[in-house]
C-alpha cells in the first residue's frame, strides 16, 4: 500500500451505513433540539424519538444479526464443501501417485529379472562358446601332433630304408656315419 491508501483507507459498507445512521439520529435531535416548541413537549417528543431509535436500532441488530448468522452457514457450509473437494482430491492424487510408483516398482523388478536371465544366458552361451572352441582347438593341435609324429616317423623310417639301402648295396662305397 502507498502513503495515500494508509491515510485514507476505503471505508466498507458496514461503517458508511453506520455514519449514515449515527449522522441521521444527530439530524433527528438537532431537529428537536431547535424546533420551537415547550420543554415539556419537547422532552416527551425527544423521549418519543428516542424510543423510536431505540427500537429501530435494536430491529436492524436483530436483522443484522440474523443476516450475519445466515452469511457464516453458508461460508461454513462452502468451506466444508471445498475442504471435501480437497481432501478427496488429494486422496485420488495420493492413490494415483502410489499405483504409479507400484508400477514403477513392479517394471524395474521385471526389467532387472530379464536383464539377469539375458545376462545369465549370454555368460552361459559365451562358456560353452568358449568350451566348444577349447575342444576344437585341443582336437586340431592333438591331430596335428598325431600327423607330425606319423610324418617324423615316415621320415625316420624313409631314413632308415636309405641308410640300410646304401650300406647293403654290393659294390658300394661303405661310408659310415659317425655315431654319438
């Protein structure tokens, strides 16, 4: 608020109907007060006045009073309704953002379970990869060996048959071979 609305605030409409009220009642009595007429019947006229007011006054409390209570049943009741509204949205909303997170929840377990059970079967699919191509290659290098001890002892026996050829030839030039 500025300066200007902190010195003149704006009056509601509760207190212009009191000025209007209390201004009318000083209206009445200055009336009264300065018609020309006796003490004694101006006293009864004033007695009778204020009676008047006194009555009317207590007629526009009652109403007043009245109105006042029906007003706050009915902001009660308002507030009550909305309280409802609020509560049983934030219910649905706190039901809703559970079920989410269950799903939540319940997608990782299902996710972690698949991603194990792939993890699982590729391990075991790689192990058995890994075994079939150790046998492979354990049965490649045995036949490899197996055919290099055939081939060394064809080339032994190859040897052997040229050694005893050339030393059993007649007429042959008998060169030995030194021995270890």
């Amino acid at each position: 608020m500025n300066e200007v609305e902190k010195q003149y605030p704006v009056q509601t409409s509760s207190t212009f109907v009191k000025g209007v009220f209390i201004g009318g009642l000083l209206g009445a009595a200055a009336a009264l007060l300065f018609a020309p007429k006796p003490g004694r019947e101006l006293r009864g006229d004033i007695s009778e006045k204020f009676v008047e007011a006194t009555d009317k006054t207590k007629e526009v409390a009652g109403n007043v009073t009245d109105r006042t209570k029906e007003i706050a049943t009915t902001v009660a009741d308002q507030t009550s309704q909305v309280a409802g509204l609020v509560s049983d949205s934030a219910v649905s909303l706190a039901q809703t953002v559970s079920t989410k997170a269950k799903d939540v929840a319940k997608s990782i377990t299902d996710n972690k379970e698949t991603v194990s059970s792939s993890l699982s079967d590729a391990a075991q699919n790689v192990a058995k990869d890994i075994k079939d191509a150790s046998d492979n290659v354990s049965k490649d290098v045995k036949d490899a060996s197996n055919d290099v001890a055939k081939e060394a002892q064809n080339k032994t026996n190859e040897v052997k048959k040229e050694v005893n050829s050339t030393t059993s030839t007649p007429g042959s030039n008998n060169t030995s071979f030194p021995t270890r």
